[in-house]
C-alpha cells in the first residue's frame, strides 16, 4: 500500500516457489483526508484484504531522509544517538521524531555513516492506528526508496549497478542501487503531471526542457555515487511507468547521460494475473514495490 497526498494505491502479490504473481492492484483517489479512513475500510473489505500483512509506504513529503556520521554505540542504541544529531535538519522537536537508522556501505572516505529516517510519531501513529481501524494487519510501515529498490532487484541492471527514476504525482525520486543495496536517494520537484501536462506524445521542445532538469538531477547523483562509494558506475537507467508513452524519452536520457535508459512496466518485474494499464501501473509503483518486501519488520 501506498498514501500519497492524491490518493491510495494498493498492490497485492503471492509468493510461490517459481516467482511472485501480482494479483491486484487498485488505485482510488481521495479529495480530502478525513474521507481516507472510509475509502480504506471499503477497499479492504471489497477485496478481502483483511487476512493479508500490510506494508504501509509512506509519502515523499512526510518524512526525511538525512545522511549522518554514525555514533559510537552499540547497534541497539543507534535509532536513539541519530535522534540529537538530527535535532537541527527537521523543523520539529528529537522528542516527536520516529527514528529508523540504516547504514551506508563502502564509503571511500572510511567514515561510518548512516541514513536516518525521520517522521513526526505523532503522523505515524496516527497512520497506525487508521490502518488498522480499517481492517487492516500492518505488518512494516516503509519509505519509498525501499519500494523502489526492491522493484530495482528484479531487473538485471541492478546487478551492476541501477540508477532508478521514480514520478509521482507531482514529486521524484532517483534511488541508486547495486545487487539489491539501496546506496543514494534523491528528491526532485518535476512528477507525472507536469511531465505529460502538454499532451505530447513525443519528445519536443517543451518535453525536453522537463526531461532536462531530469538529467541534472540523475548526474548530480551519479557523481556523488561514483565520487564516494567504492563501486563502479552504474550500468543503466531505468525509468518506472510514468501513466504515458513519451516516444524517444529513452534515447534522450541515454544520449544526454551517456548510459543506457529505458522505461519499464510491470510486464519486466512481475508475473501477473491481469495487465493494469499504463496509469495505474504508475500510481501503483510503491505500492508493488511494498508487496515484493522481504525480511523482518522493523
């Protein structure tokens, strides 16, 4: 499951010995928060969701994700020694802040660092208890950067090395991964709806412009890739559904980055019982993501 600011999108996947198959995916736009609760109840008792565990990925803008040096305490202790280190990067008290740490591999320069996730515990609380009020079992509540990379691990550019462009709605993000290690995360302003806003099919002047501030973001964050972490360059990028055909959006972004690009759909990640469409393939990206999850809740 995936909340964004527009809407709710859910996916849902079973596991067998072969591969996972998606078996449902649902997109519903919700105008106003307070009708959120009732929209979740419904579909969870349409599709009889109930019995299922429930990652919960949160949206772009309702946490932080911040780079720091790692303390030195024991590993138990590392969520609560983040928690004042972070005091002057958030705009609210250590005291209110949910903490979740994980470290950062082979940086070149030996220092030990960590990713701090950072959300108000009141917001996660309330997510919590509306979830389960709604019928739900949740399981995991995540990030979209882990979403992402575990769509990024069933494609072979992650073997070597992927640069992955997620849109939203109206926001971005460029996850670097390497054999399933999520490494570097960036946040960018342009979604789907400006992208595809125009009408064009094709890439034109205008399309160019969008795809533009695209590339200055991705090699921003291949520099800071390949500058501090003691793996090679990326071998690809790959770029989710967007809700549209952009026809030479890929040769673009390859010729612009001087790496191969191409878009995906969920055809190159998952077998599936149906085919969404192209529209909620895209709202629907985190939320498959969230479903491909493994490993223990934290």
């Amino acid at each position: 499951m995936h909340l964004t600011s527009s809407g709710v999108a859910l996916a849902r996947v079973k596991r067998s010995e072969n591969a996972p198959t998606l078996t449902f995916a649902e997109y519903r736009k919700v105008t106003a928060s307070a009708d959120l609760p009732q929209t979740l109840a419904e579909i969870c008792r349409a599709n009889d969701l109930d019995d299922c565990d429930c990652t919960a990925v949160l949206a772009i803008g309702d946490y932080t994700l911040v780079l720091v040096e790692r303390p030195d305490v024991p590993s138990d202790e590392l969520a609560e020694a983040v928690r004042w280190r972070i005091k002057d990067l958030v705009d609210f008290s250590p005291d209110e802040a949910a903490v979740e740490v994980f470290e950062v591999p082979d940086l070149r320069a030996g220092q030990a660092m960590l990713y701090a996730v950072v959300a108000r515990r009141e917001n996660i609380q309330n997510t919590v208890a509306m979830l389960t009020d709604s019928g739900f079992q949740l399981d995991v509540i995540d990030i979209p950067e882990f979403a992402i990379r575990n769509i990024a691990m069933q494609l072979p550019e992650d073997g070597a090395g992927a640069a992955f462009v997620y849109l939203e709605q109206s926001s971005g993000l460029i996850v670097i991964t390497h054999q399933g290690t999520l490494f570097l995360s960036r946040r960018f302003d342009l979604g789907r709806q400006r992208l595809h806003a125009s009408g064009h099919t094709a890439v034109s002047d205008e399309i160019e412009g969008l795809l533009d501030s695209i590339v200055i973001e991705v090699q921003r964050s291949l520099d800071y890739y390949e500058s501090h972490f003691s793996r090679p360059p990326v071998s690809g990028i790959v770029v989710g559904p967007t809700g549209g055909h952009i026809e030479g959006m890929d040769s673009y972004l390859s010729s612009q980055l001087g790496i191969p690009a191409r878009q995906i759909d969920y055809a190159n990640i998952i077998e599936m019982e149906q085919t969404p469409d192209t529209d909620l393939q895209a709202h629907c990206l985190a939320a498959l993501g969230a479903a491909l999850r493994r490993g223990e809740a934290a």
